[in-house]
C-alpha cells in the first residue's frame, strides 16, 4: 500500500500578499486512510483547492484545523 504525507504550509496576509509562516505546531501527518476514504485512487494535485480539504482529516493536528490563514499543502508520496 503507498503511503501519503500531508505538508502543511501556514501563511499570513501582508499588504495583500499571502507570505510562509512559522508554523504553530507539527506540519505532517499520515493521510494514506484518509486520502483512500475521501478521494480512492485519486490523489489530489499538491496545492489544490481538493489538497486544502485534508486539513479536515482527524488525525490532523489541531492547530491546523483552526488556522483562519491562508495555506497551502503538499502532499509526499511514498
């Protein structure tokens, strides 16, 4: 079975411009289950409307279900 890492990439607001973070937190979790149970064999492009829904996947770190920023997620396969 392949194995898939959600990175996450907080960011902030500046003069209108959406600029990297220091993250509040741990960055990656496992999405392998998730990924399979929300999209099946589709894994979704990194950076994608589809990718920004695994912030929703339990086993996320909390801080990043809140975060109210903007983001973006790359996801590592292996």
């Amino acid at each position: 079975m392949k194995r898939y890492t959600a990175i996450f990439h907080p960011q902030a607001w500046v003069n209108d411009y959406a600029i990297d973070v220091d993250p509040e937190g741990e960055t990656a979790w496992d999405v392998s289950s998730y990924l399979a149970e929300r999209f099946g064999t589709d894994v979704p492009e990194d950076n994608s409307y589809e990718s920004d829904e695994l912030r929703w996947d339990p086993q996320a770190p909390t801080w990043i279900q809140e975060w109210s920023g903007p983001f973006w997620i790359d996801i590592v396969r292996s």
